[in-house]
C-alpha cells in the first residue's frame, strides 16, 4: 500500500461508517487506499454491503425483548470469540 499502513482490523472497524459515509474525508481517502491494494477488505466490505441490502433495517416494534436480548449477547460475545 502506499503512503501509510492501515491495518485491516481498523478497516473492519471503520466499515460501518464507511459504508453510511460517516469517517471525515481524510481517513476515508485512506480507507480507500487501503481497499485498492487489499483484495480480503474489499471482499469483506462487500459482504458486509450485501448483507446490509439484503436484510435492510429492522423495526424496533419488529423484534420482541427476547430477540433483542439474543441479538445483543451475540454481538457481545462476538469480541470474546477472538
């Protein structure tokens, strides 16, 4: 890559707010560097853009409490998978 590094596990945490065009312009140009010369980030942005075409948003009112509780052990066990 050219100019400065960016590690691929700050381009997975910074994919959402690359996708919802929410990362200041500077490090958006860098995200963009880094996706030219790293085939597994780009592969991975796109699965995470599909993904989010495909299931689109979910309504609060749509899930029930049991659901959401399920839903946010899942994502807090996510960083403990690691």
């Amino acid at each position: 890559m050219k100019g400065i590094e960016i590690p691929c596990q700050q381009i997975v945490e910074w994919v959402t707010d690359y996708l919802e065009d929410a990362l200041p312009d500077e490090t958006r140009r860098l995200v963009d560097e880094h996706l030219t010369d790293c085939p597994p980030c780009r592969r991975y942005l796109d699965q995470i853009r599909h993904t989010v075409q495909t299931l689109g948003t979910v309504d609060d009112d749509a899930l029930s409490p049991d659901a959401w509780t399920a839903l946010r052990t899942a994502f807090r066990n996510v960083d403990r998978r690691s």
